[in-house]
C-alpha cells in the first residue's frame, strides 16, 4: 500500500517575498504545526525562523520536492488566528509582503 504524502505548511519567513514558502509537514512534529507556531525551515544552506500560516492537502502534481520542516520552537502558536489574518490584511492594503507586514 502506497503511504500517503504528508501535509505541507505554508511557512511566512521574515523575508521580502510575495508567497509565503511550503514545507512538508514531518510525521512526528505534525501535531505542534499548526497557524500561528512558530518553526525552524531550511532556506538554501542555512536554517530560518517562520510563521505557519496554515497547512494544506501535499498537492496531487507536485512540480517539484519540498523540504521538511526541521523544529517547532514551541508547542503553542506564538501567533494567534486573529493575528496572522491582521497580517494579512496589512499585507494586502499596504501592499507588502507578510515577511515585511
């Protein structure tokens, strides 16, 4: 039986770029990644703090590999739900990035 992909994580770095990035979600941090925690993600050869924004199906036709998360900082989301949508509201009328907002 064919095992079924992991979730991924759409991942807000602290980095000007327009999309947040995704992350496969690992089996065994797959309960403290949820919106609002805060992780530790591969970018090149070095590791960053994020932001989840919030998780998704893998996709059926993935274009390419995604990397896995490496940590969570804490088992609590360090922001709230309320929170990541203020973020995305001042992303979008202020017309940055949510790694700026």
């Amino acid at each position: 039986m064919k095992k079924k992909p992991a979730d991924i994580a759409r991942v807000v770095l602290p980095i000007p770029v327009d999309e947040p990035f995704s992350y496969l979600i690992p089996e065994e941090l797959a309960e403290w990644v949820q919106p609002g925690a805060q992780v530790i993600v591969p970018v090149g050869e070095r590791y960053s703090g994020g932001i989840v924004l919030r998780r998704e199906a893998y996709p059926a036709a993935a274009e390419f590999e995604l990397k896995a998360i490496h940590d969570v900082v804490s088992p609590e989301p360090y922001v709230g739900e309320d929170l990541l949508a203020l973020l995305e509201w001042i992303a979008s009328y202020y017309i940055c990035n949510l790694g700026e907002a």
